[in-house]
C-alpha cells in the first residue's frame, strides 16, 4: 500500500492550496480515507474523513474552509484548503485503513504565513 500526498507549499493568510495523495495497493473505491495535520510541537489530529458511500466529517477549526473529495477512478484524495490561517501551519497526512492495519502517507508541509 503506497499514500503519495503532494501540494503543500507558502501560502499568505486567506490564501488556498490544494492537497493531493494517490493511492495504490489499495481497492481505493472501498477504502474509507482521511486527513491529518501535526503542527509543530503539537499531536496528529485528523482534519477531514470521507467514507466509500462518500459520507464526510471535518474538525471543527476547518468546517466552511476545506473540502474533502476523492475521485474513485485516479484513486486520489483530495483536500482543498481556502481561507488558510496561520494555525493551519502542519504537515498534512492521508491515511486509510486496510485490512486492519493504517497505512500514512509521507506528508506534505503546509506553511502560512501571517
């Protein structure tokens, strides 16, 4: 199972980015996926989830700001992210579970600046 998450980058504050993350070894259509962040010095926590029937949840700091989707036929996730604030400021993980076992993406470094 491989997670490939890019589209990170510096951003200004109230600006977007739009995350990605391909995902192979997986039957992707079946496959409940997420995003984390980790901000420096602080935990993991999840962002965004979008279940296989398409069912989706957000944190409360991200709601009317990001967007998760997922595109069955790429087997890619995405995270649109608009209005960034400079608590935005992580890594930013996508992650699945199979058969039993999580599975990370790399990261991607998420900067805004004020």
């Amino acid at each position: 199972v491989q997670l490939q998450a890019s589209g990170g980058g510096l951003v200004q504050t109230g600006g977007s980015l739009r995350l990605s993350c391909k995902a192979s070894g997986i039957n992707f259509r079946l496959a409940s996926m997420h995003w984390y962040r980790q901000a420096p010095g602080k935990e993991r926590e999840l962002v965004a989830s979008v279940t296989r029937d398409g069912s989706i949840d957000y944190v409360n700091s991200v709601t009317g700001r990001f967007t998760i989707s997922r595109d069955n036929v790429r087997r890619t996730l995405y995270l649109q992210m608009n209005s960034l604030k400079p608590e935005d400021t992580a890594v930013y993980y996508c992650a699945t579970r199979w058969y039993d076992r999580n599975f990370w993406g790399q990261g991607t470094l998420v900067t805004v600046s004020s």
